[in-house]
C-alpha cells in the first residue's frame, strides 16, 4: 500500500456526531484521560490498575525486551476473585451478574454470589479431577452460564482455558485440544441451536479419537437432554462431581504474568493462531476500556455483548471485563433468528438493556431484513451501541443509531484484534465526536500510528499500515508454542523501528483521525491504484438497494486487477441488470472512475467465517476461477457453491 493515497470516499464522510452534553457530563471518563495518558503512559496505566484487587501490588509496571513485554510482573492477582468475590465481599452479593436468555425461552438470573459460590464448586470439581495450575483445560460449550463458570473457575485456579467455538467442527477440535495440549475438556451434551440440539459431545469423542492426545476427562453439562455416548473413567458429569464439592474455596494470588488463556484467532486470514493472555495487564485494559468506551454504570445499567464466548469479544466484554467492573450481563445462547428475527429486540426489550455491543454484520443482516422489525420493540433503555470485528460502512453505521439507537445513542465503532486482547481505537463516547465508520484514534494510554512501507509515519491525510507503536497491557505474550512465528507475524515487518504490524490498513483524515481500509492482503492494485476493499463495499452499501457487499482484486490482463464485487440486496430490492449498470455507476460517482467495479454478482450470501467475517481469499479464488481454498474456518460450506454458480452470469458492462 502506497503511503499517500489520495483516493477515499471515506474519509470524506462529512457527518458528524458530537456527544450528547447530557451524555457527556455523566461519563466515566473525560478529556482529560488523553493528557494524563499523554504525560505519563505508564503512570496511566498504574492508576487502571489501582482499581484492580492485588493481593500484592507490583513494583515495576513494565518490563519491556522487546518483543516480549512483562506487566505488573512482581505483582499477584486472582481474576477470578476480581471478577466475583470481589464485588461480594463489598456487598453486591445479591446483584444479578448474569442474566441468561436459553434459545428455547428458558431464563436464569444468576447472583453475584451465587456466580461466587457456582465457580467456587467449580474450581473445587477441576482440583478432583487432577486439573493443577498451568494445566490448559479445553471448552467446548453453548454460550450457558456454565461457559462464564468454568473460564471462571479454571482462571481462579490458574489453569489456562482454551475455549473452543461450539460450532466448530471435530477436526478443528482436535487440532486446539493438540496444539493448546489440553488435559481436561468440557463440554455439554448438546445446546440449542435454530431450534435444533447441535451435537457437541459426540464432536469431543469424534475429535479424541483422532489421535493421541493428554485428555484425561471429559466434563459434561446437561443442556440439550439428548443421549449421549459414554465412555467410563474418562467421562464425568458436571452437575454430579460439583454437587460433592464444597462451595467455597481458597484462590491462590498468581503472578501477574501468569498464563489466563489461550485463544485461536478467527482464521479470516490462514491458518488460526494459538494467542496467548496472561492475568494483570489483560485484566487491567480489559476492565479499564470496558469502563471508559462503554461507560458503564454498575448500579443500573444492563450491558449485552451479544459475541459468542468462543472469540475474544466473548472472553474480553462478556466475561473479564465487564465483570471485573460489576456489570450486569445479558447471555443469550441462540441466533438472532430464532425463533424469529425480532429475538433481539425481544431481549433488549425484555432486559431493559442499555449497553449494546454487537458485530457490523449482525447490523448488516439486520438491515437487510429491514427497519420494521426493530421498531416492534420497546428500545428506550439502550443509551450506547458499539460495534466490533470488521470495518462498519458508514451507511450501516448510521442505520444502528437511527432503527436501534434512536438517533440518540453514541455509536462506539471499537477497533482491536485477539491479539490486542482489548480494545485499542475506538471513540470515548463522553468526548469524541464520532465521524461514521471511523473508529477515531487511539484509547488513552495507546499510541497507534498509520505508516508507508519504509515505516514512516504517513502524516495526516496520508494511508499506509496500521501499527502500535508502545507495548500496551493486555499484548498477547507469543503464540502458543510458536515463539518465530510470533516474531515472525507480528514484529518482523517494521522490526527496525520495533513496531507492532497488526496487518490491517488505514488512513488518517486531515483531523488525524483513524479510518480502518481492512486487510492489508486485501488491497487491490487497479492501473497503479491502491484502493481499498473496504472503501468501494462501503460506497455499495451506501446505495439503498444494497445490504451488504464484499469486493475483491482480480487478476486483470490490462489493469493489473480488475474490482469484482459480491452484492447482497435489501429485503424489498429487485435483482436486474439496470441495477447492477446503476450500481457501478454510483461507485463511480462516489469514489472516482478507477473503483467503478468490473463485475457485480448480486449473490445470496457472503463466504463468513464462523465469527462473522467476510472471508475475501475465497471471493477471490472465485473470481480468478480457481480452485477455493481453505474452508475449514467457513461458516457454512455451501456458500461458495451458491456463488461460484453466479459467476458465469456476470458480465463486464464497458
Ligand atoms: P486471523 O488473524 O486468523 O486471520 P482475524 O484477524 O479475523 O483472524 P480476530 O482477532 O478475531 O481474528 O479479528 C481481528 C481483526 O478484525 C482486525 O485485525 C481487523 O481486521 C478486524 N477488526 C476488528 N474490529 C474492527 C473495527 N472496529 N474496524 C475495522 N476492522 C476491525
Ligand atoms: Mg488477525
């Protein structure tokens, strides 16, 4: 990617929403964070961490070789304790930490000391069964109260969890219970999913007999009440060995730098990487931005992240975060279709919800199946909507705040990755005036930088890498078991100036604010142009008649790559060629001439990995008619047959 690009409909975006004054003279946090961050990182970061539990406080804040960094190292914790006992001991025992929604309408309010004494059964029943500290455990579970349990339990006896998609596959099972080696597994029998049972048991004994692994149990919770292949010894039930066990337990305090987990990434890209946590920088920044981005009032706020737990959305802003924070957490196990597509909008109703965090392409779905169904639903609570796992296109952008939010909320468009393990960028909604689909600038106490290929940084107005510039508290410490790819991955593409390559472009507008471009492996080279993926999808949605869209560079014998664009329409719009002619055009007149697409294929759906990300490899294989590529992290396999027989039906207009 060129440094100075000058193309960009994006940055151009002119509307502008400043917060609320109502809003902002409530907020958790003012200006002012910026000017302490800016005077003194690392003092900054002290203070977030003040407002953890230490059992004893640390001396050194950071101990930086890089690209190994160590925070709070002489310092002990418990996360476990900071997420629950904490908050019980201080008297908020009786306060609803978990609300559950089960997708067949079952519903459970689970307290904070409940939660305490549940977790501490927990850690009890893993003792039992020969789980010791840094041990790695593996779940394999529906988004249930007993997922928060065990994460809980295993952080509180310091066993790192390696929480596994429930949608995943036995193959892909196997691979993290090897890589992560894991001793112990939990699982459920089954759990709701469009209705159905889904098979998670069988997916573990299928994924163990593969091969050799360490497993020496198998937890299992009773959910879908399906029957179940056993296999004695190895197999224990859940509820049977937490009912002998004790309902308190003493946790030990662990380094800082202890071990809290292992998590794969989402596999957008390749091959899934094994990211490592540890326990007080990541607890730190987790708890911290959740405070500050999401605002959060213990007392009375309803907060829903609406990510599966399997991915690090789930890990960092369902579980540590916000409960480090004492929040009230909505978990709702099903699809946002079941049994109809109002069923969020059922639940933010129902809970009252007033924080709202989900993905641009729930939002995307959402607009696709239009305005009417949300305004079904009593939404008043909610006071702030976030968005989180790919660039947001300013037009869906616009749409979550006016069909969700009213046109009052503050939109927090939150830019990181499982290896930032917290947010990053991102809007503090009491301060910034939020521009649609910029994610802003960096949070306090994070310094982030646009740069060219030398490393320069590129200046306002420029484009280039996206790269983090100071180590931050919640890094991920290596890659499981890998430590040259870590190096490799992340710290060998700009290693003489020592920066962080995180491997997405962006650009900076002349405010010096921050427009993410997405991948960096997905940018398109058009007769000597750099143009951006997520600039020409965000200029096809921002035309009524489309939902969702994702583009790709194909070879082209005489630009270089030629733009192929994959359309899904809105609910009410027609398919024809007059639209797909009338959509080029707009391209044309929103970006310029050389991102006018060279084919539209108005297909059904988007290839998505099972997080929800618009897995652009496969479009281009498609496009280039080549034989696709690696699907196992697909959602749903069948997609790329439903577009490869789009494909000879669309022709090129010029
Ligand atoms: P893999 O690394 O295995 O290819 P992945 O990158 O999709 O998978 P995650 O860590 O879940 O795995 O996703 C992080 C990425 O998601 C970021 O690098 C970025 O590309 C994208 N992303 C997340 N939030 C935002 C956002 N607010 N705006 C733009 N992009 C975002
Ligand atoms: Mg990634």
């Amino acid at each position: 990617m060129s440094g100075t690009e000058a193309l960009s409909n994006l940055a151009r975006e002119e509307r502008r929403f400043p917060p609320d004054p109502q809003f902002a003279a409530q907020a958790n946090v003012t200006a002012e964070a910026y000017e302490a961050a800016a005077a003194d990182r690392l003092g900054f970061w002290q203070t977030q961490a003040d407002r953890l539990l230490w059992s004893k406080r640390w001396t050194q804040t950071l101990d930086w070789q890089p690209p190994f960094a160590k925070w709070f190292a002489d310092g002990t914790l418990n996360a476990a304790v900071n997420c629950v006992d904490r908050h019980v001991a201080d008297g908020y025992g009786d306060q609803v930490a978990i609300y559950f929604e089960g997708e067949p309408g079952d519903r459970l309010e689970l307290t904070y000391a409940e939660l305490l004494s549940q977790v501490s059964r927990a850690a009890n029943a893993l003792t039992e069964l020969g789980v010791k500290t840094g041990d790695r455990v593996a779940i394999y579970l529906p988004m249930i109260t007993e997922a928060v349990i065990a994460m809980l339990a295993c952080a509180r006896i310091g066993a790192p969890h390696s929480v596994i998609f429930g949608g995943f596959s036995a193959q892909a099972l196997f691979d993290r219970i090897t890589d992560a080696d894991a001793t112990l597994v939990i699982t459920a029998d089954g759990g709701y999913r469009r209705g159905a049972v889904s098979a998670l048991k069988p997916a573990v004994d299928e994924a163990l007999a593969k091969g050799e692994t360490n497993v020496k149990h198998v937890l299992v919770v009773k959910r879908g009440g399906n029957e179940v292949a056993w296999t004695p010894e190895r197999d224990v039930w859940w509820d049977e060995v937490l009912q002998r066990q004790q309902d308190t337990h003493e946790a030990p305090a662990l380094p800082a730098e202890h071990p809290l987990f292992i998590l794969y990434t989402s596999g957008t890209t390749g091959k899934p990487k094994g990211i490592l946590h540890t326990t007080g920088g990541y607890l730190t920044q987790t708890a911290y931005t959740h405070h500050a981005v999401f605002d959060l009032k213990p007392d009375s706020d309803v907060y829903w992240c609406t990510a599966d737990i399997g991915w690090v959305t789930g890990h960092s802003y369902i579980v540590y975060g916000p409960l480090a924070n004492r929040a009230s957490i909505v978990l709702y196990e099903g699809t946002p279709d079941t049994p109809d597509r109002g069923r969020f909008w059922e639940i933010v109703q129902r809970y009252r919800v007033t924080l709202l965090y989900t993905a641009p392409t729930a939002i995307r779905t959402f607009m696709k199946w239009g305005d009417e169904i949300p305004a079904k639903y009593d939404l008043s609570s909610l006071r702030l909507l976030g968005s989180v796992g790919e660039p947001i296109n300013p037009e869906a952008w616009i749409w979550y705040r006016r069909a969700i939010g009213a046109e009052k909320t503050p939109v927090v468009d939150t830019w990181w990755q499982t290896e930032t393990g917290a947010m990053m960028i991102s809007p503090l909604p009491g301060v910034t005036a939020a521009k649609p689909g910029s994610a802003t600038r960096g949070l306090p106490g994070i310094s982030v930088d646009v740069v060219d290929n030398e490393g320069t940084p590129v200046g306002n107005g420029g484009g280039g890498f996206l790269v983090l510039t100071e180590p931050w508290p919640s890094m991920l410490r290596g890659i499981w078991g890998d430590p040259e790819r870590y190096q490799q991955t992340y710290w060998s593409r700009f290693s003489e100036q020592g920066y962080y390559f995180a491997g997405d472009g962006a650009k900076k507008d002349d405010d010096g604010d921050l427009w993410l471009l997405g991948r960096v492996d997905d940018v398109m080279l058009v007769s000597g142009h750099n143009i951006s993926t997520t600039e020409v999808e965000s200029a096809l949605v921002s035309h009524p008649a489309v939902a969702e869209a994702a583009v790709v560079g194909a070879t082209d014998p005489t630009t270089g790559q030629g733009i192929v664009a994959f359309v899904i329409l809105r609910g009410d719009a027609t398919d024809g060629q007059t639209l797909v002619a009338e959509l080029r055009a707009h391209v044309a007149s929103e970006i310029g001439a050389i991102a006018k697409p060279r084919q539209i294929l108005i297909v059904p759906e988007l290839p998505k990995t099972r997080s929800g990300k618009i897995m652009r490899r496969l479009l281009r294989d498609v496009a280039e008619n080549r034989q696709i590529g690696d699907v196992t992290t697909l959602a749903d396999s069948t997609v790329m047959n439903l577009i490869s027989e789009k494909l000879p039906a669309a022709a090129s207009e010029d």
